[in-house]
C-alpha cells in the first residue's frame, strides 16, 4: 500500500494528535524528536509528521520524514503535499523554507537558509551575525543523496538535481542539475 493511500485512512488521527502537540512546550517537542528520531518504523514516521505539522507555519499531508533528519527552527518550515524527506537530512530554516508539493529530498541532503558574514574583521568570522536568506523548492522536484541547497537559492519547478550537487545559485525549472557547483547539463 503506498503512502498516499496509508494516509487516507490516518489523516484525522495525525490533524488530532498535531492538534494536540501544539500546545507541547518547545523542549517537549524537541526531546519527542530527539526521541522518534532514531526509529524507521512507520508509526515514528506518523509521530515525526505530527510534530512537524504542529509547529511549522504550514504543513500539507502526506509528509515522509525518515530516521536521523534534523529540523532546525520549525516554525519558519512551509511544507506543501506529498514530500518525501529521507533519512540523515539536514533542513535549517532560520530563514526560512518552502518545500513545494512532490518534492523528494534523497539521503544525507542538506537545505539551508542561512549564511555567515565577515562584517567585522577583528572578531572570529563564526562570531559575527548570520544573514538570514529564504530558500525555496518549487513543485515536482527531485533531489539526489548528498545534495546541498545553499540559503537563498530557489529551485524552479521540475528540476532533476543529481547526486551530491553543490547549489549556491538559483535553478532554473524544467531542467537537470548536477557537479560543484550546480550546472544546467540538461533541460527536461
């Protein structure tokens, strides 16, 4: 049975529980993440869906987040439908994130939305602010294991993103993207 199917039948349970998680203190939250986090098993999935669309600014349904994916500042994540977010995943929204509908982040990929600044030269470059920058994922996109969205970058509607790409610039859609850095190789 696939997933779309699966949530059909758990979809007001998961509206209930989120409901629910709410009103959880954030470092309740966190511990529960911490907790479910290290378990393939789908009911953990189920439980990292809820806790996920209890906090971010918008979450859709049917939203896969596999095991060991660390979520930074939820409450700036906005997830559409039908996401897959596989296992050892990293996702800093501090700036926050747009995942569109039928995105698949594969493995061991990192989204960012963050940067360092060297605005002042007498002080460690990791003391000094972070610039905050809005990174998006349009619709339909498919991210291969080990790929990197660098703050600030907009990936356009279905793009292909090949295995362990470095995108520090926007993607333009329709297109395939792959190397360090990211560069068009092909158009769809």
């Amino acid at each position: 049975m696939n997933g779309r199917k699966i949530f059909s039948y758990i979809r007001y349970f998961a509206y209930i529980a989120s409901f629910i998680m709410k009103f959880f203190p954030n470092f309740l939250t966190l511990f529960l993440w911490d907790l479910v986090s290290i378990f393939d098993n789908k009911l953990f999935v189920f439980i990292r869906y809820c806790l996920v669309r209890s906090k971010a600014k918008k979450c859709g349904d049917n939203i896969f987040i596999g095991k060991n994916v660390t979520i930074k500042y939820m409450e700036s994540l906005d997830l559409g439908d039908n996401i897959s977010i596989h296992n050892n995943c990293y996702i800093d929204a501090s700036g926050g994130v747009t995942i569109q509908d039928n995105v698949s982040v594969a493995h061991n990929s990192t989204i960012l939305s963050s940067s360092h600044t060297w605005e002042d030269e007498n002080i460690a470059i990791k003391y000094n602010p972070p610039k905050f920058l809005m990174t998006r994922i349009e619709s339909n996109v498919w991210m291969g294991c080990g790929v990197r969205i660098m703050g600030g970058v907009i990936v356009g509607k279905n793009t292909i993103i090949g295995a362990g790409a470095v995108c520090t610039k926007s993607l333009v859609g329709g297109s395939v993207y792959a190397g360090v850095p990211a560069k068009r190789i092909k158009t769809i």
